[in-house]
C-alpha cells in the first residue's frame, strides 16, 4: 500500500475449524444470564455407565506436521481472514518524538493491539515489514529489524493468529520508494532507493536475504506464507524515481520493452524462490505482480513450476472511488464513477466488481495455482464503503480466496494524523477515537467466519484433508461440555469456568472492546486456552449459530434443565 504523505474469532473459534460436515475437494497442492454459574464437575445424566470426562493435557509443545498449503486452497477456501499491519525504520530526524514511537521501527505494536485484533475474528496477520538486510551495500542483517520482526511473531502467536512475512525494503530498495511523490516534501534525495532494479549484486543480496530469513523461520508453526516484495514497481520508478524514472502503466509496453531485463520482476523473483528452496522446501511462497501487485498485472505473471506458490494481487481498484480525498468527493458506491480515466463516468457496483475479479479466475483456470488477495480496502469516508466492502469480501469468498484488509492501525500518535483506512473510526474524516460503524460491522461479519488457528490447524491437522472425518475427529474426547447462553463474564464466574472440567466449553460471542472490564472475551478465552485442563477438547467454541455444523453433526445431544445447557454427547 501507498500512502501519500506519512506512510508509504478470537482464538476460540478453534474447534470450529475442524467440524463443518462436509469434507473439502483436495487441495491444489503437495440476552438474559443463566440462572446458575457453571460447576466444577459435570452434572449427573441419565446413565450412570458412562465413562468420565478424560483428563486433559496441555497442547504439544511443538506440533505435528500440517501442510501450510492447505491454508491458501480456493476449492475449500477461504481460510484466512485478517489484516495488514505496517512498520517502517524510524528516521527521528524526519518522525520526531513520538509520531512513529521510539524506534528503531515503528508504528509499535503491543500484545493487547493482537490480542484485539484476534477478538475481532481476525486470523491472519500480514506483516508489512523492512527486511532483515540493510538497504545499501555492504548488505548484512540489520539486528534491529530482525529482532522487531521476532517480537511480532511472538505476540500474533500469543493471540493464536498466523502470520505472513512480506518485505518492503530490502538491498537496493527503500520504504520512500512507496512516497515518491512527496521528495522535496518532508524528505530528500538521500533517502530515496530503488537500485534494485538495475543492480545485480542487489538483487543477488535480496536471494541471500529470503535464503535467510527462510532459514530462520521455516519452523515457526504460525507463519503461513512468505510474501518476497511488497508492490514490486520498476514499471513507475525504474532505478531511481528521478534520474531512470519509467513510468509505464501498460502491462504489455512494460514486457514488450523490459521484458527479462533487470527491471523484469519476472526474472528475480524464480531466483529468489530457488534460493528459499534450497533451504526450506515447504514453506508456502507469495508473489504479486509488477505495478503494485495490481490485478491488471496479474496476467503477466510468470507462474514457476513450484506447487507451493500461492500468486496474490492487491486490490484498491476502482482508485477514483477507493481513495478520495474527502474535501474532493465524486463518486460513491454503487453508483456513477469515472473508472477508466476517460472523463466519461460508468456505473459502479456489485457487477463492476464480479467483471473486475474475473481476471483471477481466468488465471487459475489457465494455470491451477491459488491466488490470495494480500491487500485490499477504501478509505473510510468514501460514500458507500460498507457496501463497497460487502460486496468485494463476499466475491473473495465466493471465490475462496484469503485476503487481508489494510490495515490495523492502533498508535495513537500515529492513527491520529494517518487514518485514511481506519476502519475503527467510522465515516467522519475529523473523527480519530474508535465509534461503531457500518463498515466496521461487515469487515468483522467476515472475520467471524474465521474458524481455523494456529492452536487447531495443528492438533488436527490435517483438518482440511477431505480423509479426515472432522466432526468425530474434533469431538472424539468430548464427553462432557458446557453452553453458556448470555453469560456476564463476572470473575467468580470466569474463574469457575476456567477451573471446570468440561471438555468444551460453547460461549456465546461477546467482543472485547477497549476499556470494557464487563465482557472481557479476550482475557477469558485466553485464561481458558491456557489453564491447566486447557487441552485441545477444552477450547471454547463461540458463535453458536454454527452449532448445528459443529457440535450436533451425527451427536445425540441430552441437555440438563438449569439455567444453561448442559449436555454429554454421544455417539
């Protein structure tokens, strides 16, 4: 994403992932409270020969194998459903005190923003983020970068999220390379970088670089993807934005004059994924275009022989919609809008759309490889945004492809001047403090058909195989489980909950919300996910609407009559 002046659910959905009734195609690739609070031992039934609740253990502490690959499968898809976050190296010369925080990279982020984020529905965080070596020559790891990109990952597992790590910069190429516009502005020529693109030795050190940092996080269990450059754009820059400057947005000029020089994306990014493999044959692989990752660029893609490439667009279009400035509004969703620069408007709408995308199908018809959406999103005050976005989120599942909003953006210092896709403030453009709003509701009515985790795509892995029976798989040890309905989350009643010996837990879903101690979902979820009897079968299960798909596929549920429901399944 490019800004132009600044910036260049819950993990208790766990189970649920697991338990849909139908098995999946293979995949592409190798409000009143209970009258009484829950117990500590589970009621008496109706049979006294059955076998107790089994004891729980904890999670392994390093989990079985699982094929990441199933999480980027359109036929069963989408899995993945989250949001960007954004850093870049703090220049205090350029950011002061505290407009990006303390350094070295920023805007920062804490343990409470994921564990939001995640109670929101969001699975999947896309990093946007410097890479591990310096932008200029000798190339090297920069320890500051890497140790932020460490804590990064540790905090989104925490919030039981997966991860995927793109890289903005890298050798040859900077963060300004995003803000070209504004030189002159609020920076000079100094911090401008875009020799990537006519540098071999840069672009031997961008393969040392994913090499690298493959090598160091091939294991890691919550990164689901490696995205190798964010936005590629030699098309507008060339080598330098103001001695090589290119500026060629036709796909077909681009090749037909560029094609397999340095400038050519498509003859660096094969040599990047040859040196990754070299050392990490597994990890899925993310790519995206020349000209911003822009869909039109898409079919000029080259597609590698590798099966563990997952090929991605970001996708802002219509611009003249998605990005008006507010004191200049001119189109509105659905509606009349000049979409093709023609100075003639064309009508805007859910159609548009559906034409629009149509270039993804045609491009994993043509070569059976899933594409994801990496980044996509409006700016909050454009008229119709909840509709706009209602509509392209329902396409992306339609299509079953993963995507991810730009972006979850919390530092205050920061949010307070740069907030253009701030979806927590709503539609008023003087507005920088969180609010309910309609577009809002339809990014988290999204995210809260998220059902697999880090916490569950492992314990049951592989829970998107079409051999696998889910339901009997998922509930195999539940003996004994609890239905909380409309549940106020007092601590005595946390704490009992917490210490029970139910098997799961069902909880109708309560979001967090900052500074709220009544309905504290994310605490309580996690002290659940964590405690002592927190195994696999005692995760809690939320948004009882999919009940019927989870719990009660091929079970005989028995009930008690208290104030909630009780109930031993059987086989």
């Amino acid at each position: 994403m490019k800004y132009t002046r600044f910036v260049s659910v819950i993990v208790v959905v766990a189970l649920i992932a697991a338990c849909v009734d139908q098995a999946p195609e293979e995949t592409i690739s190798p409000e009143t409270a209970p009258e009484t609070t829950p117990p500590t031992e589970p009621p008496e039934t109706e049979s006294r020969t059955e076998t107790p609740p089994p004891e729980t253990t904890p999670p392994p502490e390093s989990p079985q194998p699982a094929d990441k690959m199933e999480l980027w499968d359109m036929k069963t898809g989408p899995h993945l459903r989250g949001a960007n976050l954004w850093q870049r190296r703090v220049w205090p010369e350029l950011d002061g005190p505290d407009f990006m925080g303390p350094g070295p990279v920023g805007p920062p982020f804490t343990q409470e923003d994921f564990d939001r984020l995640a109670a929101l529905g969001c699975n999947y965080v896309n990093i946007s983020h410097p890479g591990l070596f310096t932008e200029t020559s000798p190339y090297r790891v920069d320890k500051d970068i890497q140790e932020n990109l460490d804590t990064l990952l540790a905090m989104i597992a925490k919030a039981d999220m997966f991860a995927v790590i793109s890289f903005r910069t890298g050798p040859g190429r900077s963060e300004f390379t995003f803000v070209s516009e504004d030189l002159g502005d609020w920076f000079d020529e100094s911090y401008l970088n875009d020799s990537v693109w006519q540098d071999k030795e840069a672009q031997d050190a961008w393969v040392a670089m994913w090499q690298y940092t493959a090598e160091r996080y091939k294991d890691n269990p919550i990164v689901a993807g490696f995205d190798l450059m964010v936005e590629p754009n030699s098309n507008e820059t060339g080598s330098h934005c103001v001695y090589d400057r290119l500026d060629i947005w036709d796909p077909e000029e681009f090749y037909d004059e560029y094609g397999g020089t340095l400038y050519d994306w498509n003859q660096l990014y094969p040599r990047i994924i040859d040196g990754i493999r070299e050392v990490d044959e597994n990890t899925p692989i993310l790519v995206g275009g020349n000209g911003y990752s822009g869909i039109e660029w898409l079919p000029y893609l080259k597609v590698v022989r590798d099966k563990r490439v997952v090929y991605m667009i970001h996708q802002y279009l219509p611009t003249q919609y998605t990005h008006q400035n507010y004191t200049s509004i001119k189109c509105s969703y659905p509606g009349m809008c000049d979409v093709d620069w023609d100075s003639q408007k064309e009508q805007l709408g859910r159609a548009w759309l559906e034409d629009l995308l149509s270039i993804i199908g045609t491009f994993t018809a043509r070569h059976n490889v899933p594409v994801a959406v990496n980044e996509f999103g409006a700016t909050r005050w454009v008229p119709g945004a909840a509709e706009f976005m209602d509509d392209e989120m329902g396409l992306f599942e339609e299509k079953g492809m993963n995507n991810a909003l730009w972006e979850w953006q919390v530092w205050e210092p920061f949010s307070a001047k740069v907030n253009y896709f701030n979806f927590l403030f709503g539609p008023d453009p003087h507005n920088t403090t969180e609010v309910p709003n309609a577009l809002k509701d339809v990014i988290t009515k999204y995210w809260n058909q998220n059902t697999v985790r880090p916490s569950n795509f492992y314990s049951l892995s592989p829970i998107l195989s079409p051999s696998v029976s889910r339901p009997s798989e998922a509930l195999k040890n539940v003996t004994h489980w609890l239905y909380l309905i409309g549940v106020d989350l007092e601590p005595e009643t946390v704490d009992k909950m917490v210490n029970s010996v139910y098997d799961m837990v069902v909880l109708d879903f309560i979001p967090s919300e900052e500074n709220n101690t009544e309905y504290p979902m994310a605490d309580v979820v996690h002290r659940k996910n964590t405690a002592p009897t927190g195994s696999l079968t005692g995760r809690w299960v939320t948004q009882n609407g999919l009940l019927e798909k989870t719990l009660m596929a091929g079970k005989r549920i028995i009930p008690w009559p208290t104030g909630t429901m009780n109930g031993r399944v059987s086989g």
